[in-house]
C-alpha cells in the first residue's frame, strides 16, 4: 500500500528526483547505467506525482550519472584504504550502501535533517554496518562524534545534490569544518556551475519546484583557495560519461569540458 508523506522543507522533498531517476533507470532494459532495485520498490510505496519529472531528460541522465560516479569514487576508496568510513552527507533516500555491497569492509553513516532521518528509517531500516545521524551539515557535532567514534577510520565523505542550495560562505564553511578534522581523507561533491547560477537557470527538474540554486562553482581549483587542505583529484562534467545517452547539444559539451563546467561538474579533493 502506498503511502504519502509532507514535507515541510523543499530542499528536503527534492530527495524524490534522483530515487525515482534511479528506479526509472535500474528498470531500463539493457542498457542501464546503474541498477537499484531498492530504488524501484521505494518509488512504488511512496504516494507523489512523480510524472512532473519525466520531461526531465538532462537530470534523468546526470541524476544517474552522477550515482555510479560516486558509487565507484566510494568503491576505489574502500578497496584502497584499511579501515574505510563512508559518509554520505544530505542522504536523503540514497541506496549506496545497498547498491555498493559491503560484507562488513566498511562502515557507511547517512546524515540528513531530522526530518529526513525520519522518513528514512520508516522506509530504510538501518542494517548491517549502515548507521543514521539527524543533523544538519553546517553543525560540527556529528563530525567531532564521528572522528571520536573512529580514531582510526579513513574517511571518504560524499556530498551529492544538496550544496548548490547552500549559499557560498556556508559551502566554504562546510568544507573547511571537514577538511580540518578528516586529514587524509577524500571529499566528493557536486555543483552547479557559476553562469547557471547568474543566468537564473536550474537543472530541468527543477523547474516546477520552489528549491533556489544558492551557488556554483566552475573551477574546481577556486576550492583549494578557499581550503588549502583540499587537493584537486578530478573535476569532472558529466557530459563525458555515457555519452551515447545523451542529446546532440549535449554530446557536443564533452568535446569542451571547460564550458561544461560553468553549468556543472563533479568533483573529488584529497584531504591533505
């Protein structure tokens, strides 16, 4: 039986786009990027118009896209490192931990507002070595308590779909707070590029919802300023992967990653 839920954050609701782009990809035959079924059967107990993101085709490919690009950015981490500590920060309905595996090499945190946390462990019991924090990522509680917890960890935090809602001191604060605590670490994130952000523009699904893009970043090195701790691994646009899935103007975006990145990217730092 389906069931509908409120909710009184729009930042929060946006959690929706990516699990259903993720079980409308995992149910695609052949071709799939990905594969979650976790996703497909959330999508179906869960009561919501979710036709409104079905024109959507560039975040129906990036929101994928940029899944399995963390997915394997979390994969090298944890074949590369003893004692791996996965944090994924603004989790939403994320299925990671499910569509990674673990056989108990690594221990997985997701933090999300209270609210969120609350319809997650409704939805997705906690399992295994699969752990919830409620917190927001601006506090530095949860970091300390996480650092105290596991004073041998190597840690690898990843920020998908949630700091372009942020404004850019809160971004820079955020990543300084993580940098400072987590040397040797990793941190993965997202964003959208700073000529999205001064046209006014937002990602296509998107369009219909009240959530502002707040930030943008197109270098990835004006980073390593803000953070000297923070070390450039990739900056990536999206446009470079499964390129056959995506439109022609699209496709031509991969021959000038340059450009590609004032709209958006994706990026890795080494924690020095």
């Amino acid at each position: 039986m389906k069931q509908k839920y409120e909710f009184k954050n729009v930042v929060a609701e946006t959690l929706l786009i990516p699990l259903y782009m993720r079980a409308k990809e995992s149910r695609r035959k052949g071709d799939a990027i990905l594969k979650d079924t976790m996703a497909e059967q959330l999508v179906d107990s869960i009561e919501y118009d979710y036709s409104q993101f079905d024109g959507a085709k560039m975040s129906e490919v990036g929101c994928v896209v940029r899944g399995k690009y963390f997915d394997d950015a979390i994969r090298h981490f944890i074949l590369s490192h003893s004692h791996p500590v996965v944090v994924n920060v603004g989790c939403g309905l994320d299925t990671r931990y499910q569509r990674i595996g673990n056989d108990q090499v690594a221990v997985f945190y997701e933090l999300d507002l209270p609210e969120v946390i609350d319809l997650r462990r409704k939805l997705i019991p906690e399992t295994g070595e699969d752990h919830y924090i409620a917190a927001s990522l601006l506090e530095t509680g949860w970091m300390d308590a996480l650092k105290k917890q596991h004073p041998e960890g190597q840690f690898i935090f990843v920020v998908e779909g949630v700091l372009m809602y942020f404004y850019e001191e809160q971004v820079k604060t955020v990543l300084k707070h993580i940098a400072e605590r987590f040397s040797g670490g990793e941190l993965w994130f997202d964003v959208c590029g700073k000529m999205m952000v001064k046209s006014g523009a937002k990602p296509d699904s998107l369009r219909k919802s009240a959530a502002e893009i707040r930030s943008g970043i197109s270098d990835g090195h004006e980073v390593e300023s803000w953070v000297p701790a923070l070390e450039l691994i990739e900056q990536a646009c999206y446009q470079k992967f499964f390129t056959e899935r995506w439109g022609t103007v699209m496709r031509l975006f991969a021959r000038f990653p340059r450009f590609s990145c004032k709209f958006s990217s994706l990026l890795g730092y080494r924690i020095k």
